[in-house]
C-alpha cells in the first residue's frame, strides 16, 4: 500500500511537473520565453555594448545649432554669340549665380569650417545660423587639396560651437548623424553608422574619406558628421551616385585631418604639409604574389624618394610598412591619412618588415616643397606661393630641371613651366603626379598641359 501510494505521489509531482513546463513555454501570455519574439522598448534605439540605449535627440540638439547655411555669390562671363558676331570679344554678360551649401562653426568667436567647393569662385559669402540670423563671412583660407576651407564671421553673440573628436578612434559599425541643409532644407538630421574607414575614392586630392550610410544630398556638403555625443567627426563632403542624388553612401573628411588643415590656416595662413617620402602598393593576395612577397597586408615601398625623411631613415624598397606609430597600416588611403594630421618635422614611428624581420625606426616628416620626382629626364617640384599668385592658380608643379636629351634643344622654353596635368589627371603635386607617373610606362607617350613663363597654357606630348 506504501509504494502504491509512493507511485501516486511520483506521478501527481511529475503531470504537475509537465503541466508547469508547458505552460511556461507555449503560454503566449509569457513575453519573456514566448516562441514569437516581441521588439524592445527600446527598439530603434540600438543597444551599445555597455547595454545602456543610444539616444540620438541630446547629440542633434546640440549640432544644429553649430551647423550653418552657407551661400556663394559668384559672378561669371556669359557670351552671346551674335554680340560677339557683330562686336567680338566685347558681347559677353556678366551674370549672377548663387551656390548654396553648409559649414560648421567651431569656435564662439565665429570660425566656420566648409568645403573649398562650396566658397570655391566666390565674390560673396553669406553665413545664415540656425537661429536665422545672417551674417557676411570672409574667407581666411583654403585648401583645395582637401577641399576644406575656413571662414569668419563676427557676430554679435557668443555662438554654439561644435567639439573635435578624435576620427581615429572611430569604429566601423558606431552610429553617426549627418547635418546640414539639402535643397536648401535648413537644419536636417539623418543616421546612419560608419561604413568604412579609410576610403580611398582615387580622387587627385584627399585618399582618406570617412563612409557612412547616413543620407546626405546636394547642400550637405560642408555640414557634420557627428558621433551620437554630438561630437564632430568629419565633414560631410561628397556623395557617390551616377544621378547626383544620395543612393545609398556619402564621405566626409576625418575630424583629425580637418583640425589639422585648420590650425595651418590660422596659424601660418596656409597648409604645413608633410611626407614620408615613399611611393609602392598596397598588399593583397595579387600584389603579393607579383612582388614575391608573403605579406598581404600593408604597405610596399616600391620607391624612396630622395631627400625625404624615409631615405634619411634608412628605409629602402621592398620594405612593407606594418604600422605608423600605433596606427595599424594595410592601405596606402590609411598610410596618407595619418600623414595628412602631421605637419614637417614632426617625428613618427614606423613599423616595418625586411627579409622577414620586424623593425622599426623614426622618421622626421620633410615639407613637400623640398620633394622632387623625375619622369622621362623631366625632374618635377612643387610649386610656391608666389607661383600661385604670379599666375593666378592653385595647383601644379614645376619643371625643376630637363635631363632628357631629347628634350635638350626644348630646354629654354620648358624649364620652370609648370605642369597642370598629366594625362588628363590635376598635377595637385609631386606626391600625386608622381604615383600616376609610377603606373605608367617609361615608353608610353603622355599628354602634359602647361603654362609656360608667359602665362600661356599649351599641350605637348612627351
């Protein structure tokens, strides 16, 4: 009777048992280990790693206020063909055009950082804030390379101004907003996450652009790009689409490198830059095998250039540079990017492997002005100030000296002309004409346009 009534009790504990485990796992009452998963609270807000919500409403108070609507007046020469048929030359209008774009203020006494493209050709600048009031700006410097330009405004308050973070600790995957007024919309906020980093767009200028899928569009250019603390992490700067429309991904230049180009103009008045003083590839499993290399990550050095701090260094061809300072390198758009936040004489560190062993030496960055390249016996520098001036541009290098016998009997009328492009690709300078000259035969022919000493622009074929 004892174990008849020991067996009753075991199977009442254990339907008791079932009954309890079915119910807690098909009772859709249950949110918490319900079959069908319900969002969040937080949903749309996405949990960081440290679990607490990211909140974007703090981060985009804060940055329309700092984010301003930039309009370039600029005035162009339109010819009428039947006043130029009756009168010559003298038929041409001049017209009005008005551009429009965003800037960032980042000091509370009225410095705004822009695109060069936006400002570009202007004969006025007008700088609207978020709280409506306007303001005429004046340009205190540019660079076009990088395509950042700095204005000024003096107004009659103290203005909100947006704080640099630092770029490179920016993590692919980490939220974003961009800022900025398209299509004249002012104060417009979208979100998006980094999408790269180091984004080589094979432009002739910057090879470093931030990625992100945070919409930007025609009018953002110049605006933020902020992390969710409202802090400043690039310039939104160019969109890539085939319709002149956001489709999907837009760039910005890193925080770091803004900063850098900042300092230069309102300290010196123009852009402290300085090199390493190699040119090469960067690896993968292609390359490597071509170069009979194991590496496929970092930077070859396929060329050192004389008088540079690489050669000074030590540095030969053949070695793979694997780190700038702490700064990981597997692409030259990473290798130019930490470059372009240093200024000449600065010192780095560079890791870097020969015959399978890992060194590393310090490099005193050289001013690119002192850096010269040679192509079919034509030696090329960068040019100087008073060259820009002289003949009004703002970009180019200069025929240093001719050692091509060919060319000796040409040597008057080319020597100190100054080349613009090469090819069709803008000679910015020796660093980027020299690295398209690189992938270039010695026997292929090439197209260079130039001016020469009297001003006049004229095409040869070497």
């Amino acid at each position: 009777m004892k174990r008849l009534s020991s067996l009753f009790l075991v199977s009442l504990l254990s339907g008791a048992t079932t009954l309890g485990a079915y119910k807690l796992f098909f009772d859709g009452n249950n949110n918490r280990n319900s079959i069908v998963t319900t969002a969040p609270n937080n949903y749309g807000r996405t949990v960081g790693l440290a679990g607490e919500a990211v909140d974007f409403i703090a981060a985009a108070e804060s940055a329309v206020h700092t984010v301003v609507h930039v309009k370039n007046v600029s005035v162009r020469t339109v010819s009428n063909p039947i006043m130029q048929f009756f009168y010559g030359s003298q038929g041409g209008q001049q017209q009005e055009q008005i551009g429009t774009g965003s800037g960032v203020i980042i000091s509370e006494d009225g410095y705004i950082v822009t695109n060069n493209h936006v400002i570009k050709d202007a004969t006025e600048l007008e700088v609207t804030l978020n709280n409506n009031k306007a303001y005429k700006a004046r340009l205190i410097g540019t660079d076009s390379k990088m395509d950042i330009a700095l204005l000024k405004i003096d107004a009659d308050e103290k203005l909100p101004y947006s704080t640099f973070a630092d770029s490179d600790q920016v993590k692919v995957g980490e939220w974003v907003l961009a800022v900025g007024n398209p299509y004249n919309l002012t104060s417009t906020v979208t979100a998006g996450i980094v999408s790269a980093k180091a984004r080589n767009l094979d432009t002739n200028g910057i090879q470093s652009f931030i990625q992100t899928d945070a919409a930007v569009n025609p009018g953002n250019s110049g605006g933020a790009l902020v992390n969710t603390r409202g802090e400043l992490v690039g310039i939104n700067t160019m969109i890539s689409s085939q319709t002149g429309s956001y489709v999907g991904y837009s760039f910005a230049v890193p925080s770091n490198i803004t900063k850098k180009i900042i300092e230069d103009l309102m300290e010196f008045g123009n852009v402290q830059r300085g090199i390493l003083g190699v040119e090469g590839s960067e690896l993968n499993s292609r390359a490597s095998k071509e170069l009979g290399v194991d590496d496929t990550e970092g930077f070859y050095i396929g060329k050192v250039t004389k008088n540079s701090g690489a050669e000074k260094a030590g540095l030969q061809k053949g070695d793979i540079i694997k780190k700038l300072d702490n700064q990981k390198i597997n692409s030259f758009s990473e290798l130019t990017g930490y470059i372009s936040t240093k200024r000449p004489n600065d010192k780095i560190q560079v890791t870097f492997i020969r015959d399978g062993e890992t060194k590393s030496v310090p490099v005193v960055l050289v001013k690119n002005d002192v850096v010269s390249t040679e192509f079919k016996g034509i030696e090329l520098e960068n040019i100087e100030a008073s060259d820009k001036k002289k003949f009004r541009i703002d970009y180019g290098v200069r025929i240093k000296e001719i050692n091509n016998e060919n060319l000796k009997p040409y040597y008057n009328q080319l020597k100190g002309n100054i080349i613009l492009s090469v090819d069709n690709v803008k000679a910015s300078d020796v660093e980027t004409i020299s690295r398209f000259l690189n992938k270039k035969d010695e026997n292929q022919s090439v197209s260079i346009q130039m001016i020469n000493q009297m001003g006049q622009i004229i095409q040869i074929i070497i």
